[in-house]
C-alpha cells in the first residue's frame, strides 16, 4: 500500500493519513517531553505543567524546552513527513519558493505589523466585556500564565531563546501544516479541473478565487481552534486567513512564513523589552492599549492589503493538482 507516493491515493485517505500522522507524532513528542525534560532539567513534572509568573528561571527554561518538543511534534514534523510521503518534490509540494515579486515581503510586513494592535485590543476588550464561562476563564487564565512566564525571562539569550520557541518554531511548524499541507489538501478537494464543452472543443477554465474560500476558511477555523484561546478565536481565525491569503497572493509559503514570525516577534519582544517598565508593559499586554494604536494599524494593514493585492503574483487556480499532463505517480524514493 505504501510504496508509492500518497498523491496516488483517494483524497480521504491522504486526509486521514495526515492526521494519523498528526496524532502519532505529537503524542510521541508530548510523552517525550514530558518524561525527558523533567530527567534531563531536574524540574518536578508538576512545575513543568503548570507554569505561572511566580516558577523559578530553571521550570520556565525547562517548559520552554518541552514546549519546543512538543510543537515540533504536533506541527513541523508531520507536515515535513506527510510532504516527503506525498510528492516527490517536497519544496514544490509545500510551496517554499521565492514571491512573484520583492515589494512582497515589505506589503505582508505591514499587513502584519497593522493587525497586532488590532488583535491585542480587541482580545483585550473581550476578556474585559465578554464572559463565556468559567471554562473559558480558566483555560485563558492558564494559558495568559503560561506566556507570562516564558516572557519573564530577561537576559539577551533568553530574547533569543524565546523568538526561536514562540515565534520561529510556530511559524515554520504551522505554516507547513495549515498553509502548505492542509489548505492545499482542502483546494485539491474542492478544485474542479478544467471542462471541455462540447461542440466547439472550447475549455472552461474554473474560478481560481472561488476555489480558495472555503479552504482559506477551514484551514482559518483549524489554526484558531489549535492555539486553544476562546477570546482570542476569532482574532487567530482572522489571523489564519488572512496568512493563508498571503500565500495565496504572493505564490510563496515563504511570505506567509514571515508575516506569521512578524506577527508572533513582534509580540515577544514588545514585552521582553517592556519588563522593567510597567505602564509600558500594560500598553504591550493590550490592559492600556490607547485607541489610537489599533486606529493606526487599521490603517495600516488597509494600504498594505490593498498595495499586496495590487502587486499580487497569485497562485494559479490549478496550483493544487498532485499531477501535470502525462506524470506518473512513481515510486517513494524513485525521485520521479
């Protein structure tokens, strides 16, 4: 059944082997860090699961490292894996390539750049206005302690240490998973090849936007549904989204990667460098956010949205196809 690359098999069956693949891997690497980390660090199991701004330096470094197993697990690994087993082109498959143009990377930039205010407000605002339960407040209490105390560490290695878990690792890992694996396995399900009519022997071409709605927004529901945030859902669906249409705009998973890395650093460092400074701190956090910082970011992201859409060299609407004219599926290993 395996010798032959899985873009030779129903769609279904490459969805379920993606998520076998998901679940396997990431229990491995959850146990894994679980039961590592704790041996290797000397950090009592319990300290390392349950973070809060008041654990020493050596449980916060300890839960950084568990925390970089485990995403490795649940997100890069499986996409790099199901995309070695899927096509014999990996890059191509996963749409690591260049932007159609260089002025790409400075629009997603500010697209980017325009949204985190917004984002931090507006999840601000929820927790303050809104109130789903006590599940919810437990679940954001508990992850707003996790993140608290990562970003208590303070020393320059530690800025580094903290980029590479909470900003490099979730770029690349759910990049490659939801925009590279995911949403190109939903457009697959939902492109329709081009239609020859009768008569005339003309072809109808199919609609390459339509073909992207729905995958953008599934992929969108399952990227906020994964980072576990009931008030900040509809912000991480957008942020989805709009990440997906990155790729989409510019033809490369790279944009995306880097808008992704923008968008989470630029988080990281705006309380790394606010720590010996509270009110500065409470504005980073989003508790004193003025209006007129996410006023600005609309702004913003609006002419960066509309310069990339401008600008866009988008993917084309077969860009899914796992086959061109004449190709054979080949062998795993075969390089065909």
């Amino acid at each position: 059944m395996f010798n032959r690359y899985w873009r030779t098999y129903p769609w279904a069956l490459q969805l379920a082997l993606l998520m076998l693949m998901v679940f396997t891997l990431s229990s491995f690497a959850t146990y894994l860090a679980l039961m590592l980390v704790p041996g290797i660090s000397g950090v009592p199991f319990n300290d390392l699961i349950h973070l809060t701004p008041l654990s020493n330096y050596k449980a916060i470094r300890a839960g950084l490292s568990a925390q970089a197993i485990a995403h490795i697990g649940m997100f890069m690994g499986p996409a790099l894996l199901f995309a070695a087993f899927a096509h014999p082109r990996v890059r191509e498959y996963l749409g690591l390539r260049a932007p159609g143009k260089p002025v790409h990377w400075l629009l997603v930039t500010g697209i980017m750049v325009g949204l985190v205010p917004v984002f931090i407000w507006g999840e601000t605002w929820m927790i303050k206005h809104l109130h789903f339960g006590k599940w919810a407040d437990d679940l954001q209490r508990a992850n707003d302690g996790t993140i608290k105390a990562f970003l208590k560490l303070n020393t320059g290695q530690d800025l580094l240490l903290l980029l590479t878990v909470l900003a490099i690792l979730p770029a690349m890992g759910e990049e490659f998973l939801f925009r590279g694996v995911m949403l190109r396995l939903f457009h697959r399900r939902i492109y329709k090849a081009p239609i020859e009519e009768a008569g005339n022997g003309s072809v109808v071409m199919p609609n390459g936007k339509r073909s992207m709605l729905l995958p953008v927004i599934f992929t969108g529901l399952l990227f906020a549904a994964t980072h576990v945030n009931p008030y900040g859902f509809p912000f991480l669906f957008v942020a989805g989204c709009m990440l997906a249409l990155t790729y989409y705009l510019t033809g490369s998973l790279l944009c995306s990667l880097w808008a992704h890395f923008v968008y989470n650093g630029i988080q990281v460092c705006a309380v790394f460098l606010t720590q010996d400074n509270s009110s500065a701190q409470q504005i980073a956090a989003g508790d004193q956010l003025p209006i007129a910082f996410p006023l600005v970011g609309l702004v913003i992201f609006a002419l960066s949205l509309y310069g990339l859409v401008r600008a866009r060299t988008p993917l084309p609407a077969d860009w899914s196809v796992d086959f061109k004219p004449g190709e054979e599926g080949g062998e795993v290993g075969s390089g065909q």
